[in-house]
C-alpha cells in the first residue's frame, strides 16, 4: 500500500517535471525569467511552474499577469488524487490544471481573499 502510493507520487512528479512550462530554479531565478519574457514580448502572460523550496512537495505556479510587473506565486500541492490549486480545484495532468488557470484566472483568486479579509478588518476598526 505504501509502495503504491510512493510509486504514485513520483509519477505525478514526473509529470510535472516534464511539462513544458516547468523550469529548474530558486524562485528569484524564476521571477527574473518571466520578467524578462515579459520585457521580451510586453502583451504576453508568463508563467512557469518550478519546485517550491520553501515548501517541500509543493510546485509553484509564478506568472505575470497583465500590465503590472509583480511577479504572482501560487502553490499547487500534490496530493494522491492529483494535483491541487487553490486549496479546492483538484486535476489529473499540469495540463488541465494550466488550462483551468488560464480559463478560470479569477475564480477564488488569493488577491480577492486578502481584499475581502481587508474590508473586514477596516470595518471592525470603524466601530
């Protein structure tokens, strides 16, 4: 049982490994990447998924989105069912979960938790 579950994990790692748009590097090596495609080509989206270091068996999506030149990252955990993202969205392959990312960008976008939870907080502040 615990063979299969280690042989299932490796695969899925492999997977990712071998996807197109995943790149060996520290995150800052990362981050440098895509702001240079997009210095590169101005109108695209970079993205790349890479290893996360800092959390170990995790994968880090890093991608620019639009006009600003903020580097975003988000994490996709690997779980025995696939690879999750965004805490709840569960795929079989990178490229469904790429796919699902590019169709679905906003869809529980951590940036509109933390805007939610600020308007909270400032409320509570007014009273």
């Amino acid at each position: 049982m615990v063979a299969e579950f280690v042989e299932r994990m490796n695969v899925l790692t492999k997977r990712m490994r071998d996807d197109n748009m995943f790149r060996y590097g520290l995150l800052k090596e990362i981050e440098t990447l895509l702001k240079e495609d997009k210095s590169d080509k101005p109108s695209s989206n970079p993205y790349a998924i890479s290893y996360s270091y800092k959390h170990p068996g995790r994968f880090v999506l890093s991608y620019i989105k639009g006009s600003h030149p903020k580097v975003i990252n988000e994490y996709i955990s690997l779980t025995y069912k696939g690879y999750r993202f965004r805490g709840k969205y569960l795929f079989d392959n990178p490229d469904d979960l790429k796919n699902w990312f590019k169709r679905n960008f906003d869809l529980d976008h951590p940036r509109h938790k933390l805007k939610k939870l600020r308007q909270r907080e400032g409320q509570n502040h007014a009273r």
